[in-house]
C-alpha cells in the first residue's frame, strides 16, 4: 500500500512554540521538587597543581549547609570517568568527579558544598581552605606532544592521548606527478557552543523503590544513564535520566560531566534532592571546548587545477581529559577524514593526534571535525585557483566527484552515498549572482576591500555503529529506537530515543509518524528523554536524529499500520491489499463507506472480548523498533559568502550570505532552514570572533560573554537559503541529517571570503578566527613587506 | 542575611514579599513568585534572555535586586498573551520560527515589546539594532528579525494598543 505524504516536506508550524512562547516550557533550572538543594562548586585556579590538603570543616559549619563533598569521598563513592576505546593508539585516564591527587585545568570541580539554595552555598565555598602546589603548565599541544614534555596524567606515558596514521598508497604518486605543490599550516582557535541554556543537572533518589532519578540539560539521555551506571557502580534498572526542555546544547551536552555524578552522591546521600544550574562563568570554564588544531598540510596538484594529493598532520588540543563517550579522538579522526571533500583525490595520508593540554576538555562541537577539516582543504582549494589563475568555482568543478560516480569511496574511506556537488555549486552561483558578484568586486574602493568566498563540503551524517567501531568509539550505541503505540481511544504515540535541543522534534517527528500511519497530525504525539518511558538509543548529536531516530520510528510505524490493516480487514470482511488508511480511517479503496476508524480498530485490538480479532494477531498495537543505520549517509552543500573588509580596521562586514544545501528529503522545510541559518551564525562566529583564549599560565581569559564574543544581531547578515533534494538510497525514511552543514560550510567561506578581500594586498589567511586585531596586523604586516 | 519586604506589581497581579536584600529581581520572579519564564544567560548583563518590562521599559532582571523594585509594575513573559490569545510578537515568533530551543525568547518577545511601542514602524536596521543586546545562540536572528517585522505590521494595523 503506498503511502501518501501529507505533512511531511511541508512547513509546518512548531507545537512546542506555544509553551516556549509563554514562559510555560520548564527548563531544568524550572523543575520544582520540593526540598530541593542547591550545590555550589569550587573550582581549581590552578591550571596544574598538585592537592596539598583540602580543609572543608568551616564550610561544613556554615549556616544552611547541609553536607560537603571532596574528592576523599568522590573517591570511595564512585569511579572516575572514563572515556574508552578501542583499538591501538588511544590511552586515556580517568577524571574522578571531584578531584583528588591533581588538578589539571582551571575549573575542574574540587569540593561541593550542598546547601538551601544557590546563594548559601556559594558563600559556603568562601570557607573552604585549599593548598595547592603548582606544577609546570602546558598550554600547547606541540609543545605538550614533545618528548620529556611534564606530564598531565602520571599515569599514562606521555601526554599524546590518541594518534593514528593513514595512507592510502597512493600518495607519493600523487606528489610525484604533481606540478603545483603548496605547504602549509593552519589554525583554528578553541571555540565552545555556549548554549543559552547553560549545564544543569537534578537528582532526586527514590528510597523506598530504590531508583535515582537525574533530571539532565542533555542530549543523550541513554548514553548518559550508560555513563552513570558505570561511575555509581549502579544497574541501569536504577537509574532514569529525564530531559526537560533543553535551551541548546550543540554537542556539549552530549557528555557525561562531574557535576551529574556529584548530584547523583549527594541526592542518594541526603535523601532530598539536589540541584547543580551552572553559570554562565563555569559554562565557559569547563563545559567542553572544541576545535583547536594545528594543521601541517602538503597539496599536490597539476598546473591546471586538479588536486592529486594531500599529506596532513593534525594536531587537536584537547584539554585535560577525554570525554565520555566520545573520547578525544573525535575531532582528530573526523577531521582527517573530511579532508578530501567532495573531490575526487588519488592521494591522502595523515598523522591525526590527540594531545592533552592543561585546558578545558574538548569534545563534540557542531561540525566537528569537519568544520576544521573544510576549512583547510578550501583555503588550500581556493590557493589553487590563486596559483593557477583559474576561478575558485572552477577549480572545484574540475575536481568534484561526478553524480555518476555516487557512491563514491573517497581518499579518505568515507562512502559518499548520493549528492552532486556540481549542481549544488551552479544553484548556489545562481542564486547569489556569481558572476555579478565579480564583476561588481573590482569596484572595492581603497580602504574597503571586498571579497567572496566559496564552500563546497561533504556533511556526515546519521551514523550508524559501523561508523564507531570503525573508530573504535565503542561507548556509543550508533543506533537509535523507537515505540510507537496507538492507544486504545486510537491517539497515536511515538517513544523516540532522540532529545531535542530545540530541533522541533515533537513536530518533526509527529509529521513523519502521521504520514506513516495515515492519520491526521493531531492524533499523534512524541515523547522523547526519558529513559524509562523511551527505548535506548544513542540520543541526539551529529546530526543523526532524523535519520535514525525518525528510521527508527517508520519502521516501528509500519509494523503497527500493518496490525491495523490486518485487524481492519478482519472487521471488514475485505483483502488486506484492498484496503486504505487515510485520516484515521481504514476502507476500501473505492468504496469510502465500507470503513472503520483507528479509534475502533484499537478498541478492538485493546479488548478483543468486544468482537474477535483475526486468528494470528496478538491484541494491541504497539510495537517497539531498533534501527542500526548504514555508516553514514552525507549531506551535501555551497555556500557563497561576500564581504567587505575595512583594511583600516580590520572589520569584517558580510554583505550577502547564500547556501544551497542538500539533506535528501527535508521533513520541514522551515525548520531546515532555521537550522542552517543557526549553524551557519556558528561558523561565521569561529570564522570571525570566537575564541577561547589561555594565558602562558593556563589561566582563561575569556570568562563572560564579554570576552567570549557570540554574534548579535549587527554582526550576522540575511541568510538566503536554495535547496536540491537528493533522497539516499541508504536509509529507510530519504532524510539526512544537516545540523551541521551551517557551521561546515560557513566557517570556511568566510574565512575564504577575507583571503578573497585581501589578496591584492598580499595578506594570507591560515588562522581563525580573523578577528579584528589579527586582520588588522595581517594587513600591517603585509603593508611594510617590500 | 538582611531581608526586606516589597510591594509590587507583576503581570498585573499586586504582590508582598518578604526577601534578602541581596536576591536578585531574576530570582526573585524565578524562585519567590515561580515565574520561570525569565531565563537567566549569563547573570551578568550580556545575554538579555532575563529582560522584564519595569515600568515599561525593557531591563536585566539579573542586574537588578528585588528591593530596587518597591513599587514597581512589572510585565513578565508570563504576562504577554491575553489569555489564551497569544501576543502578536508572540503569533509572529511562532509564525516565522523565530525560536528554537526557545531559551532567548522571553527577552526577544520583551524587548520588542518595548521597542516597538517606541517605534511602530521600524526599518530592518532599526530592528537589528534594538534586538542588537540579545543573545540566540540558536537562530542567527534571520527568523527573528523577519518575525520582528511581521510583528510591528501586525500592531501598526491594529492601531494603538494601551
Ligand atoms: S541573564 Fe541577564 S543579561 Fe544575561
Ligand atoms: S532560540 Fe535557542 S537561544 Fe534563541
């Protein structure tokens, strides 16, 4: 029976807006349970230090304080954190919730004071007396990565957390043959997601049924119970993770903090429940960071502008621990896998490394890994063009894999399932009026200079656990799940593993499942975080909730439709093929009168004793399904961004911004397009503004939005937004994933965009983020060569 | 801990309240009064997700203690919607997805509130300007702003609102 799309690739308006609207939504930091307490943590100053003696007894008698917790007791309570992978070149250490020999960046949690509210504990932390004996700091990754380097983990032998090395033997051949060889190294600075929203974690422990109940600001609700069990020593059946509303998350929120372990203690300990918000200082502190690369790359291309070649060294700064469960080795591996693109390159070998530094862990960070490893392959693209002559579009058409080549195994492994790059370069020109562009750029006057820069990226997306056990990430499932149940007054429900951040999943996902099953929208509802009620899955990160969860939730759909028509038919006296299901009604085709409602099918299925159900079906409607999707399946896109560069000042203004995109089937359009213009806001702040900056000490500069700088609303342009729609064959629903290609593709047009602006003056771009003040000495150093 | 009592006036409902002095107004509408529709960003100024209407005009409720606030008639976002009627800021966010995980949004909704009482027919960079204080991380304003628009049209047709 084929299946009519009503809702699906409409927009649709959002049916979580109303509450959010309202102030009625409840974030974590709006959950009321009465008795609730609050913790306060005290963080080290020291980036390095060895723990001398930790005093917490004044603390201890301070008015409304109800307990203290220190690393002693994190130590006897609950195991470390740890990060696991497998296979060679990893080595991790544990982070314990609480430190205990050494702190080894500034922020990390050391002592927790529990006390009546927010306000009480925080003076309580002034009563803590602790001695610290520094150590040496690195700041550094090469310099940390060196040997006889000091060491950050006394265990573990050097302070190279993961390195892995690839070629695909057809390297040297490629640098042999090449006429243009180009050697370069680029830098991206450390960024973080700052959600609005900021972490929260609330724990409430359940001593007569014996459960802990975490109440988490998280995207991964199951991969976070997994993590806990493990830390607590506890069985999962004793643990439920609930996400509330979540105000953004971007990939931090995906890991499994010492502050959810803290709570979880001190809630079982006190029989109350305990509450941790984190402020916007300890959001920039210690929520995980991300990108920090240096790239050593080589190019090998003909003088024409076929690229033949790459040899990269990556080197990620990593910060102090690795994360659970992504391990360091994410933006390493994903960057150099990224590398070649949507180009057909013959050859490509890379050295990737993971290396501790006495900064805040990093982690997942929309585009991660493939923000960094875009933006190097397409600066050294558009250098191409610089060195040959040619048009930066044309040195990517000369190089684009075919939409006959599809699928296509790139340099790098990766299988790009479906896409045409080309087609989506010619509608992203287009819509921008490329060539208007150009001709219009020659009219720069002599202080402002204009430039304009080209993207095209691949966008992993929707992976599967064959992605991870390729990389070795086994703590994380790769599949997602789903439950869909129609109740017995015949509401359709759907229990997703997915958590959203603000994705709009509660429309998104009720679009899809109306369509599977045939009924009108509102009749059905999606819940989701919620560990009890939703079956495991991996949650909602890299892009992957459509794909896999929304898979997941079509396939468990159709088993259900499929009852429906069964029992229906039965009721009917009709052939199952005969039948149709369309707005909550089952009939026969052509004949619209011989139907039934789902309301009475399910009535039926649900008390079968009020007529009988057909010999071989089982009474109710529900079923419960696990989807494993293929490795992954790849979003494709251009962007175009133009710019004008103030060379007095150093100011980037962008003056047009143009995507095409292509995400296979989109669900809603709308929220698409809501997605691409947020993340490409995130790409353009890397590009230009964001940086997490350390001093020689170690200590953070950057600890308000003072000096952690987001975009408002004058530094962001109008984002024009073109789409193609190339289902892949490989998944069950047609959608991709495409949260990230935003910042992807953003942060290497404008970085490409300003190269574009100041070649007449000679000035090269390798570093992000071209900040003002790095322009503005780019361009005063270019000025005195002679 | 010095505490003082207020009196004020908040989404039209008056309110005594006995608190510290050194509780902030954010807090204050937060944990005193469960109006958690005011988000906190940043409790230091930047963000504007914690913007209440004091007196009418837009301010950071975590800049602000409670006690500066004897006297006061304060519109929160819980105050917005005429019932069930949504605002028409409101009825435009929700329209043109001018919100995401939704965090921001009281101090958009608030902010604009404001601004566009003071100027009804506002250009795109007058928009951008006055939302300039407010931070999305979610967004990149684009919806915002087309949203922003829709709004003012929506009010300037509607005549005068008191
Ligand atoms: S919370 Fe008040 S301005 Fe950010
Ligand atoms: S909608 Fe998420 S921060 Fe604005």
């Amino acid at each position: 029976m084929a299946m009519a799309r009503r809702y699906v690739s409409t927009r649709v308006r959002r049916r979580e807006d109303p509450q959010l609207l309202t102030g009625r939504a409840r974030y974590l930091d709006d959950l009321r349970l009465s008795g609730t307490l609050s913790v306060a943590i005290l963080r080290s100053p020291h980036a390095h230090a060895r723990l001398v003696e930790v005093d917490v007894r004044p603390a201890l008698a301070a008015p409304g304080v109800e307990a203290v917790l220190t690393g002693e007791d994190v130590a006897r309570l609950a195991r470390p954190i740890r990060a696991e992978m497998s296979g060679p070149g990893y080595k991790t250490s544990g982070w314990p919730a609480l430190a205990r020999d050494k702190v080894r960046f500034v922020g990390e949690p050391v002592v927790a004071v529990v006390a009546r509210d927010r306000y009480g504990a925080e003076d309580a932390l002034e009563e803590v007396r602790v001695t610290y004996d520094p150590l040496p700091v690195l700041t550094n990754a090469e310099l940390s990565m060196r040997p006889g380097a000091p060491r950050i983990h006394d265990d573990l032998t050097d302070n190279i957390l993961f390195h892995t090395r690839f070629d695909n033997g057809a390297v040297e051949r490629a640098f042999v043959a090449a006429e243009l060889r180009l050697s370069h190294t680029f830098r991206h600075g450390r960024c973080t997601s700052a959600p609005m929203e900021n972490r929260g974690a609330l724990a409430s422990f359940d001593a007569a049924e014996g459960i802990l109940t975490l109440w988490a600001s998280s995207q991964s609700p199951h991969l976070l119970r997994s993590g806990l069990a493990e830390a607590l020593d506890l069985p999962e059946s004793r643990l439920r993770v609930i996400c509330p509303a979540v105000g953004g998350g971007f990939g931090p929120k995906m890991h499994l903090y010492p502050e959810d372990i803290i709570v979880c203690l001190l809630a079982q300990r006190l029989g109350r429940p305990v509450k941790w918000i984190e402020d916007r200082r300890e959001n920039l502190l210690t929520s995980a960071q991300a990108r920090e690369h240096v790239n050593h790359i080589e190019m090998a291309a003909t003088g024409d502008g076929v690229i033949l070649g790459f040899k990269a060294t990556l080197i990620c700064d990593v910060g102090a621990y690795s994360l659970y469960p992504v391990t360091a080795a994410l933006e390493p591996v994903t960057a150099a896998s990224i590398i070649p693109g949507p180009y057909r390159i013959q050859g490509y070998s890379y050295d990737a490394y993971a290396v501790a530094t006495n900064k805040c862990p990093a982690g997942a960070y929309r585009g991660v890994g493939m923000a960094l490893g875009t933006f190097v392959r397409e600066r050294l693209v558009d250098m191409v063009a610089r060195r040959t002559g040619l048009d930066p579009a044309e040195v990517r058409r000369r190089n684009f894999i075919a939409a006959t080549d599809v699928p296509f195994t790139t340099a790098s492994g990766l299988v790009i399932d479906s896409g045409n790059p080309t087609e989506s370069l010619d509608q992203a020109l287009e819509a921008a009026g490329y060539d208007a562009l150009r001709k219009d750029q020659r009219r720069s006057s002599t202080t402002t200079y204009r430039g304009i820069g080209l993207c095209s990226y691949t966008e992993f997306t929707g992976m599967g656990s064959g992605t991870f056990r390729r990389r070795g990430m086994s703590q994380i499932a790769g599949h997602d799940a789903a439950t869909v149940r129609v109740e017995p007054t015949g509401e359709v429900r759907g229990f997703v593993s997915a958590a959203s951040q603000g994705q709009g999943h509660a429309t998104t996902l009720a679009q899809v499942l109306a369509d599977e099953i045939g009924v009108p929208m509102a009749a059905v509802s999606i819940v989701e975080g919620d560990t009890e009620r939703c079956p495991y899955g991996s949650g909602s990160f890299a892009s992957r909730s459509m794909v896999v969860s929304g898979g997941a939730l079509i396939l468990a759909a159709r088993r259900v439709r499929d009852k429906v028509i069964a029992i229906a038919a039965h009721m009917l006296e009709a052939a199952r093929g005969d039948l149709v299901m369309e707005e909550g009604a089952i009939f026969v085709r052509g004949m619209a009168a011989r139907r039934v409602t789902l309301g009475q099918v399910a009535r039926l299925a649900y008390r079968p004793a009020s007529g009988t159900l057909p010999p071989s079906v089982d009474p109710a409607l529900e079923a419960t399904q696990y989807y494993d999707p293929p490795p992954a399946t790849f979003s494709i896109g251009t962007h175009v961004a133009v710019v004008d560069v103030d060379a007095e000042t150093g100011q980037v203004a962008i003056v047009r911004y143009v995507v095409s995109e292509d995400c296979g089937t989109m669900v809603n359009p709308m929220i698409v397009e809501g997605q691409i213009h947020g993340a490409v806001a995130q790409g353009i702040g890397a590009a230009l503004y964001e940086d997490v900056v350390y001093d020689d000490a170690g200590q953070p500069l950057t600890t308000s939005f003072m000096d952690y700088l987001l975009p408002t609303t004058m530094e962001l342009p109008a984002i024009e937004v073109v789409h193609t729609e190339t289902p892949p064959p490989v998944t069950v629903s047609g959608f991709k994933g495409m949260a990230e290609g935003g910042t992807i593709g953003a942060t290497a047009a404008v970085a490409n965009a300003v190269a574009d602006a100041l070649a007449p003056l000679g000035v090269e771009v390798h570093e992000l983020p071209l900040s003002p003040d790095r322009l503005y000495r780019l361009i005063h150093q270019a000025r005195k060569r002679p | 801990m010095k505490e003082r009592t207020i009196r004020l006036t908040v989404n039209g409902r008056p309110y005594e309240r006995t608190v510290e002095v050194r509780k902030t107004l954010a807090d204050f509408l937060r944990e005193d009064l469960d109006l958690t529709g005011t988000h906190l960003g940043c409790e230091h100024g930047v963000c504007g997700a914690c913007t209440v209407v004091v007196n009418g005009e837009a301010v950071r409720s975590c800049l602000l203690f409670a006690v500066q606030l004897e006297g006061a008639n304060i519109l929160t976002v819980e105050g917005l919607a005429d019932g069930d009627n949504l605002h028409p800021i409101q009825e435009a966010f929700w329209e043109h997805h001018g919100l995401q995980c939704g965090f921001c949004t009281p101090g958009f909704l608030l902010t604009l509130y404001c601004f566009l009482k003071e100027t009804p027919r506002p250009s795109e960079a007058e928009i951008r300007e006055a939302i300039s204080g407010n931070l999305c991380r979610c967004t990149g304003y684009h919806n915002i702003v087309i949203a922003a628009r829709a709004a003012a049209e929506k009010l300037a047709s509607a005549g005068p609102t008191p």
